[in-house]
C-alpha cells in the first residue's frame, strides 16, 4: 500500500470515529489522538527524514491536506455537539406554564380557632357583642370587683399566676364584663372571649385555655332568659337534639348560681357556669341593682371542641401534633 492509500485510509477512520463522538470529551480524545504532539498526524510528519528529498515535498503536502481535513472534520462535529448539548440544557430548564403547579401543603385553621368562631357568630346573631381585654390583670378587676373577697381560695398563689401583690394573668375573662359595664351604660350584652390562666394540667385541665364568657344586662332580667339564651347556643353549636339541664350550684359572683349540663350524643357533658349577676357586682361597677337585672355564663372552648369533636385528651389540642391537628 502506496503513502497515499495509507493517509487516505487514515483519514476514513478518523472521520468515522469522530463523528461517532458523542460530547466535548470525546472529541478533545480524538483531537490529541490525530493532532496531539504524539498524534497520529505529528508521527507522520516526523516520517519526512525518512524519505528521498524528492519524495519529501509531495509527502509533506498530502500529510498537510490530511491534518486540514481532520481539523474541518473536528470543528464541524464540535458545532453539532455544541448545539445539541445547549439543546439539552434549554430542555432541562424549560417549563411549561400551562401544565398544573406542584401541590403543597396549605395549612388551616386550628380547631379551636375554628369553633371559637363559631361561638361567636352564635352569639352575635342573638343580639351579642364580642369585647375582648388584657391578660395580664388587676387584682380588683379579676377578683374584687367580682365579689370574690381576700380569703377566696381561688385567690391564693396555688391557683393562680401572680406577677406581683396586684398583678396576675387572668384566671377567667370576668374583669372584661366588669370594664364594659364601667365604661358602658346598660342595656348590653356581651360575650368575651380570650386566653385565661389557672395553675392546672391533666387530661381535662391546661394551665392556659380558652374561655368564653357572656353577660347580659336589662331590665327585667330572669332565670328565663339565661335557659334560652344557653339552649340556643346547645343547639346551633351541637345540633338540634342536644338539650341543657341547670343544677344549683355557687359562684361568687352570681346568685343564683347553676352548672350547666348539656345532653349531646347519647350522654350528659358538664360544660359551663352560670347564673344571674350577683347585687354586689353591679354595686362596684355603678349599677343600680334595683334598677338593672343581669345574667352571666362562662365556658372553656376546649371543653365545647372535646364534647362536639369526641377528643378525649385536652392535651392534644396544644401539642401541635399534625397526625391529631390535620384532622380537623
């Protein structure tokens, strides 16, 4: 086989091979394999001592052409190579923007945000106004005002959070009804709901819940219109078969004083106090008590979820576990 034959076959291989070469690695290989300083191409070169001078020019110019050849062969595969290694790029970053979004998680309300609010709309549709008051409290307000005098044990530092001699967190939203009533005139009618404070934790007990409370205050006020306003909320919150039983009990601050039971789900729940708003509280806020009758209830929206959701445990409500809160 003539020199000629030889480059030629040279040159078919190499085109074959690079245009098998399928990324820039690959085609980097295959340049130092023909053009490198120990190429294929630089080996034929170094042949030009070898032969006859008057063989030389005619080698050296084929072996040229061979090399220009190569050289166009590699540059047109590096454009092929280059576009379609952009065109994958461009396809892993493309989106199409009329296909639907990746779902998340959206979070929700907590339960007792939820029934919270729905007590509240229950009772702003029965003629109620929400108000709300601070945590942290006046001795006079959560205690005195409300007829519970110095030797209440309900006053002692074991029940409750003191933060100094006249200042503790609230241990019901009382003192809310006894603001209003300084700062409004009868007729009202108010519920107040919010975070009160007792020094309790068990299964039915937190240190921290939620209460609820309400009162209502005009002339002519009796037990009649405690039992209805408090069978209408059994109803609207728990159904319309749940009904309400009063049992004689005593409050400071209301005489006379009920516990209230309501039968829902086949079973009595004890939920919440109640009673006609005691002469001696109207007396520390300025009320006339001859002129003005009021009734007052109060219950922990913890206990209404435990009764209408079945949970058996308080403590799962602020626990912020998600097995138990993404039930809800």
């Amino acid at each position: 086989m003539g020199y000629k034959e030889e480059l030629k076959s040279i040159l078919d291989e190499a085109e074959d091979e690079i245009n098998q070469a399928h990324n820039s690695k690959e085609l980097n290989d295959l340049r130092v394999k023909y053009l490198g300083k120990s190429g294929i191409v630089t080996t034929l070169m170094k042949r030009l001592k070898e032969l006859a001078p008057e063989e030389r020019p005619n080698f050296g110019k084929v072996v040229n052409e061979l090399r220009d050849s190569i050289e166009e062969i590699l540059e047109e595969q590096k454009e092929r190579i280059t576009e379609a290694e952009k065109a994958n790029v461009y396809q892993k970053l493309w989106v199409d923007p009329t296909i639907p979004g990746a779902r998340r998680s959206v979070g929700h309300l907590h339960i007792l945000t939820k029934v919270q609010r729905e007590l509240e709309d229950i009772f702003i549709s029965m003629g109620f106004s929400v108000v709300e008051g601070p945590e942290i409290e006046e001795s006079w307000f959560n205690f005195d005002a409300l007829n519970t005098p110095e030797w209440h044990p309900a006053r002692d530092s074991h029940d409750s959070f003191y933060i100094d001699e006249n200042l503790l967190l609230r241990t019901h939203t009382s003192p809310v009804q006894v603001r209003t009533m300084l700062s409004r005139k009868p007729p009202l009618a108010i519920v107040s709901p919010g975070r009160v404070y007792r020094r309790d934790y068990d299964a039915t007990h937190l240190p921290m819940f939620t209460q609820m409370e309400g009162l209502y205050v005009d002339r002519d006020v009796t037990v009649k219109h405690l039992k209805y306003f408090l069978e209408e909320f059994a109803k609207r919150a728990l159904g319309e078969s749940a009904r309400i039983r009063l049992r004689p009990s005593f409050f400071p601050f209301t005489e006379p004083s009920f516990e209230v039971d309501i039968y829902f789900n086949g079973r009595w729940f004890e939920v919440l106090g109640c009673g006609m708003v005691h002469p001696n509280v109207f007396k520390n806020v300025g009320y006339d008590p001859e002129e003005w009758r009021g009734l007052a209830f109060g219950f922990g929206v913890e206990r209404i979820t435990m009764v209408k959701y079945g949970v058996k445990d308080i403590r799962d409500l602020v626990r912020n576990d998600l097995r138990f809160l993404e039930n809800w």
